[in-house]
C-alpha cells in the first residue's frame, strides 16, 4: 500500500540497522518519547535488530496513561450525573478508575457516548438543549486545537450547555523534567512526529542546547523510527548536541501556526499532574477565564488532586526511563491490562501494555 510499504520495507529496514551497526562505537541509551513509537517499536521487534550497544528507553508520550487518576474519577463520578451526556474518546472508557470505569458507568444506565471529534459533542449540545454534553478532552498539542475548536463553535453557538474536562497536557515540560539532574539516564531522544507536526520544533532546539543532548524528530513506521535513531547515533557517535527532523514530510521548523494561535486562543499554560511522574510546572492546558462557562471543573466543582503514588509500581521510573517494564516485579503477575496497577500498563500505547502484548510469550 502506498505510503505504507515504503516505510515498512524489510530491504530498507535492514540498510537501517546496518548502517547503524557500522558506525555505533559505545553504548547509548535513546528515549522515544511517543506511545505510538513504543507501540511500533515493540510489534516490529526493532529493538532485537540494533547492537547490543543501544538500548531503546521508553517515554512519557501516552496521553491516557499520564492522565492522572483523580481526573479519571473525576471524570466517572460527571459521567453519572442526572441529565448529562458524557461523551469520550473510545480509549478512555475501559481505563480504571478508583472504584470502576466510564463503561461501568454506561452499563448502570449512564449516557456515556463515544465521539470521534469534539465537534460531535457540541452538535449534541445543541439537539440537547435541556441536558449538560460534557467532552472529556485529554491528549497532547495533537489533540489541543480541535478540543479549543469546540469551545469556539460551541460559543459561536452560544451554547450554555456545552462544557470541556481537561486534561491536556504538554511533551516540552516533561522532556526536561526528564532530563533534569538526577534523572539523566537518557543520551538521546526521539521526540514525536505528530506533536512536532502542530508545534514545531524549535522547543526542542532549545532543550537540546540546554541539556547537551541530541533531539531528533521521528515518525511512527519502522523505517521512520530507525533512520531517527541512526540519525540520533551518528549525532551522538559527534557529539552533535542539537534538534534535527528526521520527518520532514510532515512537521516544519515553525509547526502549524494556525493551529498553534487556535490553542492559545482557548487555552492557557498551568501546572499539571502526570500519574506515574507527578506534577511539573507549566506542563498543562486549561481553558482562558474569558472560556471558563464551558469548564466542566467550573461546573461540577475542581477535580482534587491526591497523592496516588503506589509503591508496587515503578511506572514512574519507566517513564523517565530509568527502568524498564519487565525489570518490575508485578509485571504479568500481579499487573496485567485487565488489572493494571499503573500509569503505563492503562492504555495499550503505554509501555507495560506494549511489552505485555508483544514480548509477554518471550518471557
Ligand atoms: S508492570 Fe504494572 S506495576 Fe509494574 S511498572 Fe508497569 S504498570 Fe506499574
């Protein structure tokens, strides 16, 4: 299939890995910040075809798996409401709550819809003018600027019933948290295509310089993920500390500026709580006071942030690529995606969920 085969061609994929092989001289540990790559790294084994020498970490880059479990309670407790009409990505209806799940909530007679935009929840706030449609809008700069869309419809609409729960989230902050002193287990990283698409990447210019690391942009194929981390090893092999985008055919220096003005039209910057991590500053969205009637927060009162850490669980060092999934000892034992103990084994893009499905038989 064209666009396809080209990026997953076995002939392609083998020059990747040798080329590699040829000028790798010292080990490296390489970050790929994105769920999808983890995802696709895993089911195409890529890692069990590079040298011993690089050892791929995996990153804070699944949306549902850093959504933090209070908004996730938070977000079943509105879902059970009298007269609302709660509407989701599918991904998040089977993601565990404290004490059940969106679906539960729909099986006990709770309006839980599963929309493809957000737009098509405001279309159900305007057929549904005496009930409240709440979006819950989770995700990365990917998702932001059709979830600050529908606020703008829905005012355009003048839409008093419409409201957004948020959790939006933002990869630069992370990637430093990451990087800060002492969490620096990561020589290099792979940051990801689709949020570089909308913001650009001269962010991570600036992170590269101040942490001394090479950054390089990559897709989601498996000819994509190797020529990043070729490109990432022969920057590394120089000590060539700078951002390079190694998918072009999809993200420019400067992003999409129209979808960027759209973001911060609706949205503004806040600290935010990442499960698993914790909160770092200036790492969230949430919505401007001139948009606060559509804040579901507003509404149903603020979601109340715990400390939710679980000492089973080494989610936290996965994601800061400290640690790997099965180096925890709960991994398929006590912790599996139907009973997940974790931030990254909720979302099959998370890493325990990935080495679970696609490694677990290796074991
Ligand atoms: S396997 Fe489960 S308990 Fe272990 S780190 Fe992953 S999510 Fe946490």
């Amino acid at each position: 299939m064209k666009y396809i085969d080209e990026y997953r061609c076995p002939r392609k994929i083998k020059n990747l890995t040798d080329a590699v092989k040829d000028i790798v001289t010292k080990p490296w540990k390489i970050m790929e910040v994105c769920g999808g790559q983890t995802h696709a790294i895993m089911r195409y084994g890529l890692e069990t075809l590079l040298p011993d020498f690089i050892t791929l970490l995996h990153g804070p880059g699944c949306p549902v798996c850093v959504t933090s479990q209070e908004i996730i309670d938070k977000a079943i407790e509105t879902a059970a409401e009298k007269d609302v009409i709660f509407c989701s990505f599918g991904d998040m209806l089977r993601v565990p709550g404290t004490k059940k799940d969106l679906l539960s909530v729909k099986a006990e007679g709770g309006d839980v819809r599963i929309v493809y935009s957000p737009l098509n929840a405001v279309k159900l706030a305007k057929l549904n003018p005496g009930r409240i449609v709440v979006f819950f809008a989770i995700g990365f700069e990917t998702t932001a600027p059709a979830n600050a869309m529908s606020v703008i419809q829905a005012d355009r609409l003048k839409l008093n019933n419409f409201k957004l729960l948020t959790s939006q989230v933002l990869i630069p902050p992370a990637i430093e948290a990451i990087l800060s002193p002492p969490n620096t287990a990561v020589n290099g990283m792979l940051a990801p295509g689709h949020v570089c698409t909308v913001t650009g990447y001269e962010n991570y210019e600036n992170i590269a310089r101040k942490y001394e690391i090479p950054i390089v942009v990559t897709g989601f194929e498996p000819v994509d993920i190797l020529s990043g981390i070729l490109k990432c090893v022969e920057m590394l092999e120089k000590g060539d500390n700078r951002a390079a985008n190694q998918y072009a055919r999809s993200v420019r220096r400067e992003g999409n500026l129209k979808a960027q003005q759209i973001i911060s039209d609706v949205f503004q910057v806040t600290d935010y709580k990442w499960r698993g991590i914790g909160m770092i500053p200036d790492s969230g969205l949430k919505l401007k006071a001139k948009y606060s009637k559509f804040d579901a927060e507003e509404f149903f009162g603020a979601v109340e942030l715990n400390d939710d850490t679980n000492d089973r669980c080494i989610s936290g060092l996965i994601l800061q690529g400290v640690k790997k999934p099965d180096q925890c000892p709960e991994f398929a034992v006590n912790c599996t995606p139907e009973n997940p103990l974790g931030a990254t084994m909720v979302s099959s893009e998370g890493a325990c969920a990935a080495y679970y499905k696609y490694r677990k038989s290796r074991l």
